[in-house]
C-alpha cells in the first residue's frame, strides 16, 4: 500500500513539474512596439493582416478597429489560442481572449510558454510588415 502511495506522489510531482516547466508569467494585454504618430490606419490595418497570415492565425472577425483571430494546433485542434488585435492612429494591442490546452492561468498570469513566443511574434512582425 505504501509503495502505491509513494508512486502515486512521484507521479503527481512529476505532472506538476512537467506543466509548471512549460508555462510563462504574461500579460494577457500586450501594447503594440511604438509607432511614429499618426498611425496610418490602412497601412496597419494591412499589416496586422498579413502577420496574422503568416503565422496561420484565422480571423474569425473584422471591424474597422479589430481583429479577433484564432490559432489551432494539432489533429484535432487540442491546442487553441484566440486573441483580438485592436488598433486606431495610436497603435494597436494584442489580447489574450481564450485558450484551449495552454494551462493559462489568468489569477497566476501564466500560460504555456509557446503562446507568449506566439504573441512576440505577431508583435514584431506587425512592426515590420508596417515600416516595410
């Protein structure tokens, strides 16, 4: 009996280690790179667009002043991320909507590491597909 309980115990450790190892403090708003002002609004809009499209992040709906999109990952799309990109002559934000298998945790702010690597991404190449 004992040994079912220490072996319960290592295993309980061992999940624990294995989602706390794979999760990241964020914030689930981050503000766009600064941005010369005005901000033209076309142009931004275009490349928030385009960023979106090359990292397959679907947008599931457009307004004049957002973009709410999606990100699924795996066979039978266990892994999820949704966001919403909003933007005016200022600059633009990006944030955290929902999630599906990212372990988030909004009271902790943490999150699986890959949707912050994600965001960064779509940060800096908002940023760069804007001044290209």
């Amino acid at each position: 009996m004992k040994k079912r309980n220490v072996a319960a115990f290592i295993m309980t450790i061992a999940v624990i280690s294995l989602v706390s190892c794979t999760t990241a403090p964020f914030q689930p708003v981050v503000e766009g790179r600064d941005m010369e002002k005005p901000v033209d609004l076309a142009k931004l809009r275009s490349a928030i667009r385009i960023a979106l499209g090359i990292f397959n992040w679907r947008v599931m709906s457009e307004t004049n002043s957002e973009f709410v999109a999606e990100f699924s990952k795996g066979s039978n799309d266990e892994v999820q991320a949704t966001i919403k990109v909003d933007y005016s002559d200022s600059g633009y934000k990006i944030e955290y909507v929902d999630s599906k298998g990212l372990h988030a945790d909004l009271e902790h702010m943490t999150i699986h590491r890959n949707y912050v690597r994600w965001v960064n991404n779509l940060d800096k190449q908002i940023y760069l597909n804007y001044y290209k």
